[in-house]
C-alpha cells in the first residue's frame, strides 16, 4: 500500500487545549488487547484531551433475563482500570437504558464524536448523529456500494466519514492504525502494537490464593482453553482431553498441572465431562468474578494453549508462550509476538477447528518453548 498521509480530520488546535471526545466502538477484549496501545499514545501526545468511551452493544433486548449477562460482561472490569478513559458509557443493553444513555451523552455536548466500528457502520454512525448536535461527527464507513447507500440514505451522513480499512490489510491492528492515523496522525508501527496488560495487585494476590488454594503452588501450569464464542472456533473438548493426556506422558509435561478454562455457566457439564475422562492433574478454571482473574492467573502458567479468541491476545499481553489454533480464514487476527508464539491452521480456509488433529498440535507443544517461574 502507498503510504498516505493525509491531513487529520480533527484540528490539532481541538486536541491540545482541554476539550473532550467521545469515541463510539464496539471493542470485544481481543479488539482491546490492540486498541489499547493507540489510546495510550493518543493520551501522551494530548494529555488535556479527556478521552470518553461509548461501548456499542448489538444485543439491545427488552427481556430483563437477559440484563445481568449484558452488563456484566467482563471488558468493562478492564476498561475501569483503564487510565486513559475519563467516562465509559455502558448501561446501554436494554432500550430503555439506550436511551438514558443517549440523554446523557447529548448533555455532555461533545465537540467531537468518533465512530470506529468493523460492523454496522450505519447504525453507529446514525447513533452518532443523534447524539451529536452542534458538533462534528467523523465516521469510518464502509466502502461505497449500493447496499451501504440504502443503509445511510435515511438519515445525515456524517459530517465527515472515511473508508473504514486501508486498501491492504495483513492483521487486524493495520486497521486500527489506520483510524488512529487518519484521525489524529497518531498511526503506530507493528513493533508498538504489541498488547500489554496491567493487572492491578489486586487479582495478583487472588491468583496467589487460587494456585494455593487448589494445591498447584511450585507446580508448573498449563493453561488450556478449547472454547470460544463461534462454534466454528471451538476445538472439540475430547481433542482437548487427549493432548493434556499426551503431554502428561513427556518428561517435561509429566509433573505439570493442567488448567482447562471454561465459562461460568458450563462449569457443572464440564466437569462432569472431565471426571468421566479420568484425567489426573487437571482442574477446570472460570474467571466468574473478574476479567483480572483471567490473565492473573495465565501469568503463572509455562505454556498456554488456546483456540482462536480473547486468551490468545492475552497470552501475547502476558507474555507466556502459546501455541494458538487458528483457521486460515481468520489469520488477520493471528497473534503479534511469533517469538512467543507457535500457530496450528486448518489446512484450508473453509475448515472448521476439528479438522486440527491432537498429534498436530501435540508435535507443536513439545517445540514450544516455555515460561521457567523461579
């Protein structure tokens, strides 16, 4: 691609006197374990910008059952302890809570209003547009094409919009550099896109209390994590269950304690499924209370082995060394640290994750490096 530097659409003069911005996104924690470094740079280099934050949230329902799923979902844990946000909109999952939310935002009388989304980019940026009434609304937008017209057609555009991708993109993180860089010349190079994770002392110490707690102290950690949200990224539980049982038989493996993730609400079945396997030395973990449970508790671990979701990116954000399976056709979301990584694809682009074999990924394990605790 030609490098292209075209003048940023929000006035510099806005940024560096103290003034606020509200970014709309709909951030999962992959998504976040890359933005994160563009918000910090955009903090340093505009430290009197206050830096608000919408969180978009597609399943908007009227059915209060499923309210306390919604809001609790574990980003907003990371985000509070983000220290670049001044305010993050999240109470916005059920319509009437849209709404006050909206009210809000309205009285907040934001200058600036930026959405940055990869899907519905119409419905953002008319959500924008109601929000914002005396200032500028700035779009990243999908190509121009006859299905995105009708979508923008029954409303104002935005004031200012641009293509939501640059013509070439090798991994996820070279379209958010590209919406950093077109919007406040502030784009990074792929050796500062690296995730990084603070995790407060908090879960710190909790993660102390759970490696004691399940007699694991001294011992060394493997943590495994078959699931994901698309079914066609879940590697099948059984697959799971022989590579653990294969590791044990490898001198280096033999001693070690294996943690097999899963969610809160499939802890009961899962356990089930994992006493009937008679695996010794493995135990189920569930970050139920907080999302810092999570990678406090991988920070420990020598090796990490995980499909294609959030635990990848955090495993590069630890630092621990992983061995990620992937489908070809998600590679632009492959992790960023190869030295600390070692992948396993589908062969073809159309294969889901059980067309990846135990032995495959056992042969990649046992070439892996790992994380030496002293």
């Amino acid at each position: 691609m030609k490098p292209e530097t075209p003048a940023p659409p929000v006035p510099a003069g806005l940024l560096e006197k103290p003034g606020k911005i509200l970014f709309i996104m709909h951030p999962g924690i992959g998504d976040f374990c890359y933005l994160q470094n563009f918000f910090r740079e955009l903090a340093a280099r505009f430290p009197s910008l206050e830096m608000h934050l919408w969180v978009g949230e597609h399943r908007i329902t009227d059915d209060p059952a499923k309210w306390d799923g919604l809001k609790n979902f574990i980003l907003y844990d990371w985000l509070a302890a983000c220290p670049f946000f001044k305010k993050i909109y999240r109470n916005n999952y059920s319509p009437a809570g849209l709404a006050a939310a909206v009210a809000e935002a309205r009285a907040g009388n934001y200058p600036v209003i930026t959405t940055l989304v990869l899907t519905r980019w119409h419905w953002y940026a008319k959500l924008a547009r109601s929000i914002c009434r005396d200032g500028i609304v700035i779009s990243a937008m999908r190509p121009f094409d006859i299905k995105g017209w009708l979508k923008t057609f029954p409303y104002k555009k935005p004031d200012i919009a641009f293509p939501s991708a640059p013509a070439k993109v090798e991994h996820i993180s070279d379209i958010f550099s590209w919406w950093f860089r077109r919007l406040f010349s502030c784009g990074l190079p792929v050796e500062k896109r690296m995730p990084f994770m603070h995790i407060p002392g908090e879960w710190t110490r909790w993660a102390d209390g759970f490696i004691k707690k399940n007699g694991t102290d001294g011992k060394k950690l493997v943590f495994v994590n078959v699931t994901a949200k698309d079914w066609k990224r879940c590697w099948p539980l059984e697959s799971g269950f022989a590579v653990i049982k294969n590791m044990q038989q490898h001198p280096v493996w033999k001693d070690a304690v294996f943690l097999l993730n899963t969610m809160p609400e499939a802890v009961a079945q899962t356990q089930r499924k994992l006493d009937a396997s008679g695996l010794q030395n493995t135990r189920l973990f569930s970050a139920a209370e907080n999302f810092f449970q999570l990678p406090s508790v991988m920070h420990r671990c020598a090796l990490v082995l995980t499909v294609d979701t959030s635990t990848m990116h955090l495993a590069n954000a630890v630092r621990v060394p992983l061995v990620a399976l992937m489908r070809l056709k998600t590679s632009l979301w492959r992790p960023l640290d190869t030295q600390n990584t070692k992948l396993v694809t589908t062969t073809r682009r159309r294969d889901i994750m059980d067309e990846i074999s135990p032995a495959r990924t056992l042969r990649a394990i046992l070439t892996q490096k790992q994380t030496i605790h002293e």
